[in-house]
C-alpha cells in the first residue's frame, strides 16, 4: 500500500503515539526535547512516515525556538504549505507532500545569507516528523 493510501487507522497501528499524535494530528512536542533540537551530524532529515528526504543537514541552524530548524527545504517538491489559522494566529503549516504527515511550520524571520543561496524562512519541525540519514549511509546505497 503507497503511503498516501493509508489510513488514519493504518497510521495509528504503524507509528508510535508520539510520532502519531504530531504527525497525523497536527500535534507539537515540547520545545527543547526533540532528539533532534542539538543534533549535528551531516546527512538528511526525512519525513518519519514515509521516509521522503526533506531537508539537509547543511540547511539546519539553531534559531533559539527549541525544535530543529531549517532556512531551506532539500527539495521544493517534498513538501506542502498550507494556511493555518490555528490557536488564534496566522502561520503556514509545512506538511510531507508524499504523505500529508504535519512537520511543522514556517516562518518569515529566518537567516538571509546570499552566499549560501539562504530563503530568509525558518521551518520550525518537530522532531518526531524527522528521521535521520547519515552522508554515509546515503552514499552506500
């Protein structure tokens, strides 16, 4: 079964609660214990759901806000953005395009540096959305 095929069911039996309850409702982990807040190794975060690669370690920075944090997507085709008006504020939901997990969101205060080519947004994503992949594993495979 292709992973936008599943459903809500089908997630639940598959993920943990944890993992489920950000990534399949729109839930947020506490800020500052993600396994990933301080994490600095170089390779690829992709989506914990379906594993779509997301974004690169060489974009990660550490924005203060306690959830890992990103100035760019690894590629624009892995990720949706949606309107979210939420919790009485205006924000933009980044969710996985391949699978429709909640990542996180994206804001407008990111770092602006011409020679890495930076976008000036910050995607805020919970750690719970991520999974991680090595240079080195990638390379070997």
């Amino acid at each position: 079964m292709s992973d936008t095929k599943k459903t809500n069911e089908d997630w639940k039996k598959e993920l943990p609660a944890d993992v489920y309850s950000v990534t399949r409702e729109s839930g947020t982990e506490a800020p500052f214990t993600g396994k990933f807040y301080k994490h600095d190794e170089q390779g690829n975060y992709v989506c914990s759901n379906c594993g779509v690669e997301l974004f690169s370690s060489d974009s990660k920075f550490d924005s203060g806000s306690g959830w890992p944090s990103f100035d760019k997507v690894k590629n624009s085709e892995s990720v949706n953005l949606i309107s979210d008006n939420s919790h009485g504020m205006q924000r933009t939901e980044v969710t996985c395009k391949n699978c429709d997990a909640h990542l996180g969101h994206v804001f407008e205060d990111g770092p602006i540096d011409p020679s890495r080519e930076t976008t000036g947004q910050r995607f805020c994503i919970n750690s719970l959305s991520l999974d991680f992949k090595k240079d080195s594993e990638i390379n070997t495979k």
